[in-house]
C-alpha cells in the first residue's frame, strides 16, 4: 500500500491506471502533496502536481491522465465539473480529505468524485 493514500483510492487508481500511467495530483498541502507523489512516483507512476483544481482542469484539456487524485479539505464541484469538461475519454477522480466524515465524503461525492 502506498502511505498516506486510503486503500480505497489507491484501489481506484490501481483499477484504472497501470504503473507508468500519467496521474494529475492537486493538492492544497505542498508536504503532502510532495509526499503522496514521491510515493506514487515510487509505485512506477508519473505524477503531475498542481496547486489548485482549476489548474488541473485546465491541464486536461491538453492531456488527458489516467486518474485524478486530489488533496484537498473541501470539494469544488464547479471545479470537479471543469475538469470532465471537454474530455472525450472518463477518468477516475478520487479525493483524499484529512477529515473522515460523512460530510465530507458525501459532498465529494455530489461534486463529481468517484471515490472519497
């Protein structure tokens, strides 16, 4: 398993996106962000990191990755919602929030997530 990745999303990433797939990762933590990618990285895959979603979606409408991971407190889904936008091909998108609550996994959900 990779550290600092639930095992749940690590499953949806795993499911859809072979080692050396390209993932986008957004993150509001540069540490954690570092850290989740450094893993990744290790795990064979190529990791492209971004501060913030809208940079993200907007990195999709030029390239497509094989899955999405995002780091993030609180969900956006106007900026979820922009990052399918446009796409011919459906990725994973999977948010990872510090908090494990309801709440949180219910308004991941509702933004557009397909893992929490």
């Amino acid at each position: 398993m990779i550290a600092g990745v639930v095992p749940a999303a690590l499953e949806a990433i795993m499911q859809t996106a072979p080692p050396s797939a390209t993932i986008y990762l957004a993150s509001d933590n540069a540490l954690l962000a570092h850290d989740t990618a450094l893993q990744l990285r290790q795990a064979g895959y190529t990791v492209q990191m971004f501060p913030h979603i809208a940079a993200l979606a907007a990195a999709v409408k030029h390239a497509t990755p094989a899955a999405v991971l995002i780091e993030m407190a609180a969900p956006d889904g106007a900026a979820l919602a922009a990052c399918r936008d446009g796409c011919d091909r459906r990725f994973p998108i999977v948010w990872i929030a510090a908090r494990d609550s309801f709440d949180v996994r219910l308004a991941s959900a509702r933004a557009g997530a397909d893992a929490c």
